[in-house]
C-alpha cells in the first residue's frame, strides 16, 4: 500500500467518530432521542441502526460485507463465560453472527493453554442488527468482527464500573515505531498467532508497529502471518475477523490476501513519517454518510422488523 492509499485510510479513519476502544463508557446509559424524520433518505443509515436496542428474529445471515452491510439472528456473546468477559456494556455491541460468537467461546477456552492468560476481554462486536455504528468503527457491520484486547482477563469478575472505565494496555512506542518493550511480551506474540492459526479467521487487524514486532519475532513455519495486516490505531487491542459462514448467500466475502508474509515493502510505508503524522486538511469536507440507500436491500427488512 503506498503512502497516498494509507493517508487516505487515516482520513477514513478520522471520520469514523469520536468513540474509539478505549473511550470510557457509562454506568447509565440513556436512550437516544427520536428522529424527527426517520423516513428521511438522506438520513444516515448509522442513526437508524445505532438506536435499536434488540435483535430481530430472523434466520441467521451476515447480509453485505464486513463495512457495508447488517445482520439478521444475531446472538450476544454473554457477558461472562469460562475465558472471558464483555467490556463496555453500555455500548450494546456484544451481538454477533452465531459462527462467530461460537469461534470466540471456543478460542478463548484455549488462551490459558496458548499463553498463559486465564482468559480474554472482548470489545465490540456489532450491535444487535449489525449496520453501521454511530461511532468508532466502520466495519463490525455484519457481526463477523470482534475486537479481543491486549491485556489478559483477571482472575475475577470485573466490576460493571471496571468495564466501563478501565483501559487496556497500550502496547506500542510513543513514537509509533515499534512495541514498547515494558508492555510487549511473548503471551501478546503467541494469543495472535494462535488466532490467526484458526481456520476460520480471514483477517486480523494489528497496529503497525505490532506487525513490525511479529515479523520480527516470528519463528517456524510464518505462513499465519498473511492474515495479520497492519492497520491504524489498534495498540490496545487486535480485531479478528472470520469468514462468511457456509452456505451464508447473502454474505459478501473478503478478497484473498497477497501472496507472502507481509513483512516487505508494504509495511515499511506505514512508517514514513507523512503516514505516521499525515497533515490533514481541516477545510476538507466528510464524505457523504452511509444512507440505506446504500445498504443491501435486505438490510431495511432487518431495520424494520419487529
């Protein structure tokens, strides 16, 4: 990816809004207020879907791609399980595809076996009928993507106040160079690998600075490494994303991934410093909102449903 392709991605990446990961949630969460116009077709599609509260009783179906699309039959992932905890309830996005929910019950069973942790802390999901978000994303739109944080799950039940406000661990440099030694460590190395070992995993999404760590530190048999590509922000956390499940039509795969291990090249242009500190223009305009027009047809039937 060149340099101008990756300032534009840190443009995308500025408008996605202000809620980021690690951005503290709250203990009283108040429902948005109605729309004056919700018929409105120049209405973003992210209000729509930011205020509905609840899943709709469909057939299971990740309907459209990962960053344009909804999902009908989404199941929560529970707040609490056997290797791991849901942060930031008030948010409401720990609904997914029922593949998905099923691949992070099942790999977070494994973690203290991979490396040590007794389990792991989950971030956003998708809400409960996919879209687009109000804030902080413009994938995890059809509940195939979820974010897993960079610290390990306590051996305790957090509190609801923990979950709200605490942060994860911010694993890279200040500079954005590399890792911070202090924070970066084997158990970070071997939870990624062993994610993106999994069959159904397509893409795992990792700071820069981490890809740079893992090209580094990685021995044996590297071919997992392809699935690990570099992106803006993610130092607190890494976001997996798994394939359209079988026989899910309506589900618009990913594109294959490029030949090799990422450690080339295309890396090394994420650490000029043009990408590293992009000047934007403050005068540049958004680019238009998501409306549903813009959405697979199928999507308003899931907006609307009771």
């Amino acid at each position: 990816m060149g340099s101008k392709a990756l300032l534009a991605a840190f443009g995308l990446l500025a408008c996605l809004g202000s809620a980021r990961a690690q951005d503290r949630g709250t203990l009283d969460p108040q429902p948005l207020p109605a729309l004056a116009n919700p018929a409105d077709p120049k209405l973003a599609a992210k209000q729509l879907f930011g205020r509905v509260e609840a899943p709709v009783d469909l057939q299971s179906r990740s309907i459209g791609f990962y960053a344009h699309g909804c999902l009908a039959g989404a199941q929560a992932l529970p707040v609490d399980g056997e290797a791991w905890q849901v942060m930031r309830l008030s948010r409401n996005r720990n609904w997914g595809n029922p593949a998905l929910i099923g691949f992070l019950e099942r790999f977070a069973k494994t973690v203290p076996a991979v490396n040590g942790w007794p389990g792991i802390l989950v971030g956003d999901i998708s809400q409960p009928r996919g879209g687009p978000m109000l804030t902080g994303h413009a994938s995890h739109q059809v509940g195939l993507d979820a974010d897993i944080w960079l610290s390990p799950m306590p051996d305790r039940t957090l509190t609801r106040a923990e979950r709200e406000f605490m942060s994860a661990t911010n694993v890279v440099r200040p500079d954005g160079l590399d890792v911070d030694p202090a924070k970066w460590t084997p158990a970070h190395m071997a939870l990624i690998e062993a994610a993106a070992e999994q069959p159904e995993v397509e893409r795992i999404f990792v700071n820069p600075a981490i890809k740079k760590a893992i090209c580094r530190d990685a021995r044996g048999d590297r071919t997992w490494l392809t699935k690990v590509r570099p992106m803006y922000g993610h130092n607190y956390h890494f976001h997996v994303r798994i394939a359209c499940p079988a026989g899910d039509s309506s589900c618009q795969a990913q594109a294959p991934t490029r030949p090799g291990d990422g450690c080339d090249a295309s890396l090394t242009a994420w650490f000029r410093p043009q990408v590293l500190h992009p000047r934007l223009n403050p005068n540049a305009r958004p680019a238009p909102p998501l409306t549903m027009a813009g959405l697979p047809a199928a999507c308003r039937q899931v907006l609307v449903a009771p």
